[in-house]
C-alpha cells in the first residue's frame, strides 16, 4: 500500500460526496484508486466498469480499467460481475467448431451477441494500455459467445500478432473461416479455411529453439574468419614472400620488408633501397615515405 498519510479520512470524505451523488463520476474514479491501493480489486473492477459505460472515450476510465485487469487470470472477476459461465475449455480451443451457420445465429440471437460487444469493448480498451494477454483472452471468449461476428475474430487475429504467435492467429482465422457458410470473392470461406489448413507451421519468432538449425550458406567461410591462427602462424604469415627465394633475388611480392630496408636500407653495409629503386625518400618526421605512393612519379 502506498504510503500516504490520511487515507482514512479520504476515504471518508469519498464516501460522503457518494451518498449524496452516487453518481459522481471524479469521486468513483478516486473511490476505485483507493480500492486498488488496498487491494480490493473487485470493488475497483466495479467501479471501473461503472466509470468506462458512463464515459467509454475516457482515457483514465480505461487506464483504471487495464489495471483492474492485468492478465488473464484477472479476468475471471469480469465473467463473475458479467455472470458469466464457460464450459471447462480451454479460451483458445475452437469450442463452436462444427457448428452449422442456423445453429451460430441461432446462438447470437439469445442474448450472447451483446455480452460479446461488451467483452470486445474491455479487450480493445485494456490493450490500449499493453494489457495484451488480458485482451486476448476476452475476444477468446468473445468469439466463443458470437462466432459469426468478423469483428471479433479480426481483432483477436491482431492480438495474437502483437504476441507474435503467429500460428494460433493463422489458427483464429481459419477457424471461422471453417464456421462461417458466407463467400468472399465467389469463394466459400470453408474452402480458405481448408487453405489455411494446409500452411506449414508459422514459428513465432521471440521462440529461439527454431533458430538452432545450422546455417547454410558461407558458414565455412565463417568459420574460418572467426577461427584464432596459431602463435606460429602469424609470424610465417608476416614473412611470406618478402624473406628471398631460393635463386637469392629479391622478391617483390607482399612480403613484408625488413626494418633496415623500410628506414632506406642497411647502415652497416651503406646499400639503400632509394639507390636500388632510383626513388628518393621523403623523410616526415620519424618516417619515410616514397614519392612514388604519393605522387606516382620519382622526384
């Protein structure tokens, strides 16, 4: 609970303006707060649902509402105020599957197509506000009440892909297609549905086991990037070429030059690379630098 001081006489004061205006919007919302903090939620879910049917554009109802309802779990006290009652399945099983299209009407016409909306209305207004699962398990059972309606199961489709799980979305779509008896462009939807079926499966990507298979293309050439050479490897590696071949001539390939032949030759001896290669060297500084790397043409 948080720590503020004079919740009891808040509170109090609170239930004062309510006897005298039960319905005094700023004070429910601030009742509903308070409930929360004590941990009443039920009390702070039937507030909530008080406040968004008053006022059902209002973000701070809606945002009262998401925390009233923070999963799925949460979403047994709404069933509950709602009286609901689900059979023991599963919010994601196809329970209406198989069903013709008289029965499905016959279904929605007995007064379950207006708790649907209601459930519908909570999903979209607690997913606003990143309550995701809590949205996806309301349209599940949305769906379950009025499986005829393309509303709900389009929105349950977008749930499921904020979730990635592509698969069960692939699943929603397919299931009412299945349901449905209408036709889309000449085509039966029972026909997509078989469609659907035939799919291979689609991985959610934020599942990593699918990702262990090896790679395919350049893994060799990756491999041997990243493989460490040996201590001895680089130093054969550094000589090449450049130490002299068999026939003792200079070889002028990548081989890398001695230290003496870098600085214009070998003091001792007094041969220098510039009487070797006609080229003078530009001194700059502690380093010499040819004319011929810089301009192209001997000085």
């Amino acid at each position: 609970m948080p720590p503020y001081d004079n919740q009891d006489v808040a509170a109090s004061l609170v239930m004062a303006v309510l006897e005298r205006d039960q319905g005094h919007w700023d004070a429910q919302r601030l009742y509903a707060r308070m409930a929360l903090d004590r941990g009443l939620r039920e009390d702070a879910l039937k507030v909530a649902l008080r406040l968004v049917v008053a006022r059902p554009k209002h973000s701070g109802a809606k945002a009262l509402l998401a925390e009233c309802l923070q999963d799925e779990a949460s979403c047994l006290m709404l069933y509950d105020e709602l009286g609901l009652r689900f059979p023991d399945k599963q919010p994601g099983a196809a329970g209406t599957a198989g069903h013709s299209p008289d029965s499905i009407s016959s279904s929605s016409s007995s007064g379950n197509s207006s708790t649907a909306a209601a459930l519908a209305f909570v999903a979209t207004a607690v997913k606003d506000f990143g309550k995701v699962d809590a949205c996806i398990a309301l349209l599940h059972r949305a769906v379950q009440l009025d499986p005829a309606n393309p509303s709900y199961c389009l929105n349950l489709v977008h749930a499921l892909e904020l979730r990635q799980d592509l698969q069960a979305a692939a699943e929603a779509g397919r299931d009412y297609c299945c349901r449905c008896g209408s036709r889309l462009a000449g085509r039966s939807l029972v026909d997509v549905g078989e469609l659907l079926s035939s799919l291979p499966e689609l991985r959610n990507p934020l599942q990593l086991t699918w990702y262990t298979a090896p790679p395919l293309w350049g893994s060799e050439q990756q491999r041997r990037q990243n493989q460490v050479p040996p201590p001895g490897a680089a130093e054969e590696s550094c000589r090449g070429d450049g130490s002299g071949g068999d026939d003792g001539g200079p070889q002028h390939g990548g081989g890398r030059r001695s230290d003496d032949s870098a600085r214009g030759g070998n003091k001792s001896t007094g041969h220098s690379t510039a009487a070797a290669t006609g080229h003078t060297p530009v001194k700059a500084g502690s380093r010499s630098m040819w004319c011929q790397m810089v301009c192209g043409a001997s000085s």
